[in-house]
C-alpha cells in the first residue's frame, strides 16, 4: 500500500510516484483536499480532507487537515488490526476537541504580534525542535521562508552542537518547539546553549519550564501524536504578523504557485 498526500491533487512528482508505485503492483490511497483532481482519478481509492478552498499560496488550514486526516487513517488501520485501541479511544477524544483548543491559540496572538515587530528586520532566524517538535519546525521555518522572504532553518535539536551552533551568536533569533514531556529536560538544555550566546528566544509549549526565555507561547495540552496541529499555529501567525510588518503580500508570495505541475 502507497499512500500519497498532495493538497491540489495537481503536483506532478507525487503524482508520478504514485504511477510507478501502481505499475509496480501496489494499492495506492491519494489524500488530497480538491475533489476530482488528478490524482484521484489515478488513485484506486481517495480520502478527502474537505478543507474547503485554500487562497493562500502557503497552506495553512490544508496542511492542519492532512495532519488530522493522517491521524485518523492510523487509528483505522490500530483498530481494524485490534492494535492499541485504548490509545485509540484516547487519540480520538483528543481529535474532536481539536477545534476547541485551536480557537483558544487563535485568542492569544497579541504576544506573538509584539515578537514579531521585534524581529521582522532581521535576515536569518532558527528553529529547532526534537522528535516530533523538529517536524513542526521545519514547517514553522518553511513558512516564515515563503511569506516574510527572511532566510531560515530548522534543524533537531540534538544535532545542534553537531555543527548548527556554529552559527548562533548575539541577537539571532532561535525558535523552539517544546511538546513532548519526555525529552523537554534535553530541549531546554539546548537553549539555554543558544541563550549563552546571545540568542533571542521564541518558545512553544504546553510543558512547564523553570526557565526565562524571550516569549513563550503556552498551547493547550494533547496527545504529543496530534501535538503539531496545535504547535504549528503560533509560527503560522509568527511568519504572518512578521510578512505583514514588512508590508508584503501574505497569500501571494513571489515566485510561488499554488500548484507544482512540473517535475
């Protein structure tokens, strides 16, 4: 089984990828948000995340959706194999109160405004994150990249002193994502490094930590396995607040196209 997610169903090497996995024998399953886009009708079964139309270039409710709808396809798959239901119900019950959590992020972005005005002059700015946290990362890093123009990475945090902290230094920004209770004692272990050295510090959490940093985004608490659709939303508004302080369009980025229709 190959399962391919593209939000338009128009990109060209996810589509090309799912007729070499079909010629090849294997079922395919297309997740998309357009109904009736091209690869559904190449796809021998198709999920619609039904997000409704996406006018921004860089997607934001699209990408929630698939993350969600991801989510709900394992827990199918647990169950239909009589794996972990219990942490199934669990993820379940923390799935449908997803939208009540959202709405409470999207009520507190005043902080994240004010972080932004301090910062949106800047030319380079670092995310990091562990685990699941460094995903998070590395979409908060791509769309601060598409809409603000400002250059940026991510990398895990544990690779950090591999080489990355080479280019930390008195003022730079570092963004962080701190989900996970297991591993929150390496990750502000990682920071307080980049605090040593000057760096700025813009944290996402629903950890206690007994630290001071710059900001801190306090998200409400879920299943560390859905975490990202809540720790994704303050670097969403983080890159909006910055791309609107700069006087740019949010929705239409230069150089971008809603669709990659060449490989």
């Amino acid at each position: 089984l190959c399962i391919v997610d593209t939000q338009t169903g128009e990109t060209a090497d996810t589509i090309a990828a799912l007729k070499l996995a079909k010629s090849k024998g294997a079922k395919t399953i297309a997740i998309s948000n357009v109904i009736g886009s091209s690869i559904t009708r190449e796809a021998d079964y198709t999920v619609y995340t039904h997000a409704g139309p996406e006018i921004a270039v860089a997607s934001t409710k699209a990408y929630t959706s698939q993350i969600v709808l991801l989510a709900i396809v394992a827990i199918y798959f647990a169950e239909i194999l009589e794996k972990n239901l219990e942490k199934c119900s669990e993820l379940k019950n923390d799935i449908l109160l997803l939208p009540t959590k959202l709405e409470e992020v999207l009520k507190n972005t005043d902080k994240i405004k004010e972080f932004a005005k301090k910062i949106y002059k800047e030319k380079d700015v670092f995310f990091i994150g562990r685990g699941i946290d460094y995903s998070v990362a590395q979409e908060g890093s791509l769309k601060l990249k598409e809409i603000s123009y400002i250059h940026s990475e991510a990398y895990p945090s544990g690779e950090l002193k591999h080489g990355a902290i080479a280019l930390i230094e008195n003022g730079v920004t570092v963004v962080s994502v701190l989900t996970n209770r297991m591993l929150v004692e390496k990750s502000v272990s990682n920071l307080l490094e980049v605090v040593t050295r000057g760096a700025k510090t813009f944290i996402v959490t629903n950890q206690e930590l007994n630290h001071d940093f710059d900001e801190v985004i306090t998200i409400p608490k879920t299943s560390t396995l859905i975490s990202p659709v809540l720790s994704v939303v303050p670097l969403q508004i983080l890159a909006y607040y910055i791309s609107k302080e700069k006087g740019l369009d949010v929705d239409k980025p230069r150089n971008l196209a809603k669709s990659v229709t060449v490989e």
